[in-house]
C-alpha cells in the first residue's frame, strides 16, 4: 500500500485541478493491518470508501498473505 502522504497528494491534487462542480470520490479497499489513526482521520476527512478484505481462516490466509520475508501474516 501506498504511504498516508502519497494519498494526501492526490487529495490535494483533485482539488487543484476539479472543474467547477465536479464531484470527485474515493474509495479503497484495505486488510486494514496498517491503518492507524493518522490514516483513519484522514479517510474520514476525505470522505474515502473503505472496504476492508477479510482473508478467512489462518490456513487459507496465510497460504495466500505472506510478509516480504515469506512469513505469515495471520496474527498481524
């Protein structure tokens, strides 16, 4: 995932840059283990839609979700 400040750039650019009336929405999709409340201020601040993903039970995740060092993330 992209850092909290790459977001807030964008953010400030859809502002700059909006025509008139424009509405502009967005939305991201998360497992949420890195949101803190740094990023939940600014999703709600923003207006961001937030779908989190749920990845089911240990053995089915952390087949699939494993950590840069090939560890699982089950417990994160």
């Amino acid at each position: 995932m992209r850092r909290l400040d790459f977001f807030r750039r964008v953010v400030a650019l859809q502002k700059k840059h909006a025509k008139p009336n424009q509405r502009i929405e967005n939305d991201l999709r998360t497992n949420s283990v890195l949101i803190d409340e740094n990023w939940a201020a600014f999703l709600k601040g923003n207006k961001f839609l937030v779908g989190l993903s749920i990845d089911g039970p240990r053995e089915l995740h952390d087949k699939y979700r494993v950590n840069k060092g090939g560890a699982p993330t089950f417990d994160r």
